[in-house]
C-alpha cells in the first residue's frame, strides 16, 4: 500500500482492534472488498483460501459498520513564474509582447482551487519611430 492511508469509522473499537490490520493487509494483497471506499491497493493474485479469509474479515467489519475513507487533502493551484517575454511584433514605430505563467507550481488537485487572476500580461515594445518615419503631432487649439 504506496502511500495510501486508511482512517476507520468503527462503532467497535475491539473489531476494529481484531480485524482492521487483517483487512488491510487483504487489501494491500489486492482483495476487491464491498466495502464503501474500501479500495485494493496491490496487484497481486490471492489463493483460493487468501480470498475466503479476506471475505470472512470483511463480513465482520461490515457488521460493526466499518468504512474505509482515504484521506486524500485538497492542493490549491499555485501560479508559475512568468516565462520570457515574446518577440516585440515590431521592430519600431511601437509594437506589442507578452508573457504568461502556468496554475502548475503547484497544479490544482482533489478538488483544490484553481488560480485567480490572468495567466498572460502584455506591454509595449519598441517605440523608437522607424528610420525615416516623420513623427508630427496634431494640437488642437480651443479659443
């Protein structure tokens, strides 16, 4: 069982002491159970007389209204730093280039939130007037 937790609800505490361990291992062996989140953690075949004893530990766990729930905690996405800016789509008179980020650092798990906010930004590049390009301004006057 890689990582993987099993926090009890029991109404018995001696069934749970008896029979929790026995059943774990029955998972973790890859016993299939009937039991509400109860889920086979290994790969492996079991004998005929494995899978019997299994089932017999879960029919006493079901009894004393045993379930299994994985505790599995919610991961809030988290924003990456912004990567490098594009290429200025002018190489003068004013142009424009972004850069964006990722909700991967980290990515949002189990339900957790996603990012808030935009995942790209924008500025302006290049303003120098271009080689030969007059540069007037229009005033208006208001008498």
């Amino acid at each position: 069982a890689v990582g993987t937790f099993f926090f009890l609800t029991v109404v018995d505490a001696k069934c749970k002491m008896q029979h929790v361990k026995p059943f774990n291992r029955c998972l973790a062996s890859g016993f299939k159970s009937e039991i509400e989140d109860c889920v086979a953690t290994g790969e492996g075949k079991l004998k005929k007389w494995q899978t019997k004893r299994c089932a017999q530990v879960e029919e006493i766990l079901k009894k004393c209204d045993y379930t299994c729930k994985v505790d599995i905690p919610t991961v809030d996405g988290g924003w990456s730093d912004f990567g490098e800016w594009s290429v200025c789509s002018a190489e003068c008179g004013g142009g424009s280039q972004s850069r964006s980020k990722t909700c991967t650092n980290p990515s949002p798990a189990n339900g957790g939130q996603e990012c808030e906010g935009e995942d790209e930004e924008s500025r302006t590049c290049n303003p120098e007037p271009c080689p030969g390009q007059s540069t007037f301004y229009v005033t208006r006057y208001i008498f």
